[in-house]
C-alpha cells in the first residue's frame, strides 16, 4: 500500500489513501492556521479510535447497545531529560453505561487491547527515509 503526502500550502499536509484525504496541519502558536488536527493528533486518536472499533463490533455482534458508551482516553507526559515533553503513558477508560451486562465487563477490556494501532506500537516497523528525484 502506498500513501501520497502532499504540501498544499503553509504547513498544511495532506496524505492521499485508499480514496481519501487526510488533511492535517498546525495550530495557530506553531505557524499553520489551525484548519485540521496535526498528525500527532491524528497518531493519539487513531489509537482510541481504533480500540473503538473493536469495542463497537464485540457490542454489535450480541446485541448490546453502544448508547451512553464512550472511550475516554488519558494522555500522560513527563519530562525527558533535555526538558522535552515525553509521552509517558495512554490508559483507555472505557465508560459503559448502566444496565451493561457484568459478565462482558472483562471481555470488553480484553477486545479494546487487540486494537492493531496498539500491537503495531509494541511491535514496530522498520523505519527508512531514502530520496529520489521525481518523475517530470
């Protein structure tokens, strides 16, 4: 699978996949003009959202309502030892409203933690950078 980045204007980045744009930027304090999260936004939600995903599929297949359900997700940093912002932790809390059937309550956990955002991160690629001239 390939991604297309693109740079449409100031500090506006765009990646082009399986038939969608993903539109990104920078706040207002970082020079962009605040028209799309930032892709580090994009990096934390994909995480939430993608445990989502698992969570309203467990709930579907038996029937169970997703009204009054959310996933709150706990961002923690600390600082690294340059005075850099790290991040140090991500707990997904996942809220379920009343009458959720006890017996699911552990089960539930165990299907947001196979969220494949997650697993990439504890597992993770190979990264290479190479540059090419473009065709003209």
């Amino acid at each position: 699978m390939d991604i297309k980045i693109t740079f449409p204007g100031n500090k506006k980045v765009f990646a082009e996949a399986g038939g969608y744009v993903i539109e990104t930027d920078q706040s207002i304090e970082n020079g962009g003009d605040a028209t799309a999260p930032s892709p580090y936004m994009y990096f934390l939600a994909s995480i939430g959202t993608c445990s989502g995903i698992y969570v309203l599929s467990f709930c579907r297949e038996r029937g169970i309502p997703t009204e009054g359900m959310n996933i709150i997700q706990h961002v923690e940093y600390v600082t690294g030892e340059k005075g850099e912002k790290k991040l140090d932790s991500i707990v997904l809390e996942i809220q379920v409203p009343p009458g959720f059937p006890d017996k699911y309550l552990n089960a539930i956990k165990k299907v947001a933690e196979q969220c494949a955002v997650k697993k990439t991160i504890l597992n993770p690629p190979k990264f290479d950078v190479i540059t090419k001239t473009a065709a003209g």
